[in-house]
C-alpha cells in the first residue's frame, strides 16, 4: 500500500512562486511515475507534469516554462517547483503514483491559491 501527502500549498501572488512536495509512502516509489496534478473549481482534474522513474520530464502546454518537477528518491519525494505564477494557476493539486497497472494512488491535494 502506498500513501502519498502533498505540501506546500498556499497563497501567493501573482508572479510568486510555489514549491510543492509529495512524500511516498512504500518500496515503489523509485520504480514508478510520479504526476502532478491540478483541479481548478468547476473544471475537470488535469495533468501538470510528470516524471518517470528514470528522470524524464514532460509539462502541459500551459506551465512549460514556468513549473519544474523533480524526484528525489532517497527521500521518497517528489517536487513541483511553480513560478511565475498565475491566477489560472489556482486550484487543488494532486500528486499521483503509476507503475503499470496494478498500482494507481493519489495523494489528498493541496490547495494553492494565485491572487492578482
């Protein structure tokens, strides 16, 4: 069983920065996907970013540039890095583990709220 807990959330403004943090629970971690998340109010949960297990990368379109996401595995961890951020940016952000089928788990979220 995995457990995974978002941190970092908070109230910034527009053009702050955010680091969020998602710390696994288990033996998977260092084998799997890890993703961010993202639910705005009154829209449908989106992917953000995600990084394989051997440190690969990939964004949407709407954060490229601006959010990092890295892993630390020794630490069972991994990071969202937001800058620049936007009002649009607001919203409930998630953290999820893959690894093939058999394991799907997401953490509770974190609220990060971008005023302008």
């Amino acid at each position: 069983q995995v457990q995974l807990v978002e941190s970092g959330g908070g109230l910034v403004q527009a053009g702050g920065s955010l680091r969020l943090s998602c710390a696994a629970s288990g033996s998977i971690f260092s084998i799997s996907y890890m993703g961010w998340y993202r639910q705005a109010p009154g829209k449908q949960r989106e992917w953000v970013a995600g990084i394989s297990s051997g440190g690969s990368t990939d964004y949407s379109d709407s954060v490229k540039g601006r959010f990092t996401i890295s892993r630390d595995n020794a630490k069972n961890t991994v990071y969202l890095q937001m800058n620049s951020l936007k009002p649009e940016d607001t919203a409930v952000y998630y953290c999820r583990l893959t690894r093939g089928i058999l394991y799907d788990y997401w953490g509770k979220g974190t609220q990060v709220t971008v005023s302008s």
